[in-house]
C-alpha cells in the first residue's frame, strides 16, 4: 500500500514537473514572439531616425550651396579690390568704401563657420 502511494505521489509530481514545462515552453514563445515584435519596432524607429538625419544633412548642405553662391560675388568684389589696389598701389584707396563689404564678408564668414559646425556636430 505504501508503494502505491509513493507510486501516486510520484505520478502527481511527474505531472507537476510536465505542466511546469508546458508552461516554461509557452512563456519562451511569448517571450521570442515579443522580442521579435520589438526588433521589428526598433529597425522602424532606426529608419525613421535615419530618414531625419538625412533630411537634415540635405538642409545643410542646401544651406552651405546657398552660402556658397552668396560668397562668389563677395569674393569677386575683393579680388577687383586687390587688383584694384596693386594696380593704384602709389595712389592709395578709399578704404571708406570697403567697411561695408568687409562687414558683409565677416557675416557671411560667421554663418558659414555656424553651418559648418552644425555639420560637423550632425555628423
């Protein structure tokens, strides 16, 4: 009789132990189905952040072209002046007339050097 009983106790803790992996087995899939929905979530969320930065980089670069075009007269302007200088070299110039190009040009120089380190930082 005693051996029965064992035998019973025996059978309950086996059928315990069988549920207990059932349920391990499931919780396992739940969590792998989780893990995958994540993954495919955070691949979404680095797209999306990759389509910003590449926005953004496009705006600067537009930014610095813009700058760029900006700056071809302004340099025209200062070789004209160096010729124009070395040319009257004897005669001096009217430096009255340069101020506001040469504040112009220390602007310009400003938001490009602000561009560029907004691009370098983006980097």
């Amino acid at each position: 009789c005693r051996l029965e009983e064992e035998k019973e106790v025996m059978d309950e803790n086996i059928q315990d132990v069988q549920r207990g992996f059932r349920m391990l087995e499931s919780n396992i899939t739940d969590t792998a189905k989780e893990i995958r929905v994540l993954f495919m979530e955070s691949g979404l969320t680095v797209e999306e952040s990759n389509k910003v930065v590449l926005d953004r980089v496009e705006e600067l670069t537009n930014n610095i072209s813009n700058l760029e075009m900006q700056l071809d007269p302004i340099n025209s302007d200062i070789d004209y002046l160096y010729e124009q200088i070395y040319k009257n070299g004897s005669k001096g110039c009217d430096c009255k007339m340069l101020f506001p190009r040469l504040e112009q040009l220390e602007q310009l120089e400003q938001q490009l050097d602000n561009i560029t380190d907004l691009a370098t930082a983006n980097k």
